[in-house]
C-alpha cells in the first residue's frame, strides 16, 4: 500500500486542489508500477470535484517513508519505494507521468453540466479565452506570487497572434482584484469544480503560476496556454524555475 502526503488542514479547508491532483498522480502510478495497492487518507476536493474517482483501500500500516526534494526536481527513484510507503512532497512535475498520460487524463476527466453549458454558451469557446486571474492567498503571499497586470497584458497579445479577434472572460477567485486590473472583462467567480471546467474545457488560455490552472490547461489540448515563465519565480530576478521540473511543453511561457 502506497500513501502520499496530503496535507489535512489544506484538505479539511477545501484548498489545493491542484496540489493534490499531482500527489495523487504519482501515489497511484507507484503503486500500479509496483504492484501494490494505494491509499488516500484525506480526499477533499478530490472527491467533490471527480465523484467517481478511486481513493484506494487500506490494507495495512506505513514502514516506510519517501521525502520529494524541496525543489521538486523530478526523481524516479520514487517509482522503487517498497510496499507500505508513505510519499511525503509535491511531485509538481509531469515527468512523473512519461508513458501514462492517457492514464492521468482518464482519472481527472471532466463532462459538461449544466452550468458549464450555460457558461460556454454565453462565452463560446471558440470565441473567447479564458483567462485564470488568481489573487486571494496570492495577494497576501509576500513570496511575490501574484501575477501582475502586465503579465496579463503580455499574456492577451500573445493569444491575439493566434486569434486577433478573441475575445476574452475572467475566471478568477477574487473579483475585485479581476475588476482593478480588467474592469472593461467579464470576471466569473463559481465553485471550484465549475471554475475548473470552465478552464478545462477552454480553447485559449492565460493562466498564472498556480497548479489549479497548470492541470486545466495540461489535461485536454488546447489552441494555447500562455503561462509565466519560470512559474513560482516568475517575479524574480533569479531566472530560475521553481518548482524545478514543472516546465512543460504544452504551455507558452513568457
């Protein structure tokens, strides 16, 4: 039995659903590689969100543990943990995934409801690009993690070069920070599920450095996906990516 290391107050709170995306990804591929069975103690939004989604069966007590590195570098020594391993980490890296993305993809399917259809009849997809606006914790975060107005700016150009006659709402969790940098841009604030399928079934995106948007822009393919280079740094002067290995070439960084 293979575990991974969810962190209980983010869950309890309903919070990192992108985080736990990826640790499950990694927990479950461990233990199908290896023959053993998973476990998730703590489903959160996992469960709310992919109602028919697999948490695993207990089957016995951890013995051993496995630490990811604090820069996420990827590490495929993860895939030789022994039974009864707990995964503690991030795993914020689809390299995890090379020759299983059919797989990943099937777990984290999403269908059209009805308020999805009503959202992208009104902003049909063809027409518009759906852009990820994320403040809330990321204004309070002093890491410079909020992307500013200028990324965005640079962002919508880079999508009008594909599309010069987009058009272009806002999916966002802090509607008043959407209305200070676009007050002229359509700004929705929905449930999460909703605010992640509207993303996810989106054509044309421009998304921050946040992993609720990275797995919405990797998981179906897309015209574009315009991201932040060097991700969580894209605000320093380090030219380093963090996480390390979070790249992927399905994005446009600028």
């Amino acid at each position: 039995m293979i575990t991974v290391g969810f962190n209980k107050v983010f869950v309890e709170n309903n919070i990192a659903l992108g985080n736990h995306m990826f640790q499950y990804a990694v927990c479950r591929l461990v233990s199908l590689k290896n023959g053993y069975n998973f476990y998730i103690p703590y489903s959160g939004y996992l469960k709310e969100c992919f109602p028919n989604i697999d948490l695993g069966v207990k089957d016995g007590e951890i013995a051993y543990h496995y630490n990811d590195s604090s820069e996420q570098f990827y590490n495929g020594n993860v895939f030789s943990c022994p039974n009864f391993t707990h995964l503690s980490g991030w795993f914020q890296t689809e390299k995890y995934f090379e020759g299983n993305e059919n797989l990943v993809k099937e777990w984290f399917k999403c269908e059209i409801d009805e308020n999805i259809s009503n959202i992208i009849t009104k902003y049909p997809l063809d027409d518009y690009c759906y852009i990820h606006l994320r403040g809330g914790d990321n204004r309070l975060n002093n890491d410079g993690w909020l992307m500013l107005k200028s990324y965005y700016e640079k962002g919508i150009e880079e999508v009008r070069k594909v599309k010069s006659d987009i058009k272009f709402v806002i999916i966002t969790d802090d509607i008043e920070l959407s209305k200070e940098y676009f007050p002229e841009i359509d700004a929705l604030s929905n449930d999460v599920m909703t605010d992640f399928k509207s993303l996810y079934f989106s054509k044309y995106m421009v998304i921050p450095a946040s992993t609720f948007s990275w797995w919405s822009g990797w998981l179906t393919d897309k015209e574009i996906v315009v991201a932040p280079k060097y991700w969580l740094n894209h605000n320093k002067d380090n030219n380093t990516w963090y996480p390390s290995d979070v790249k992927t070439d399905k994005f446009l960084y600028i």
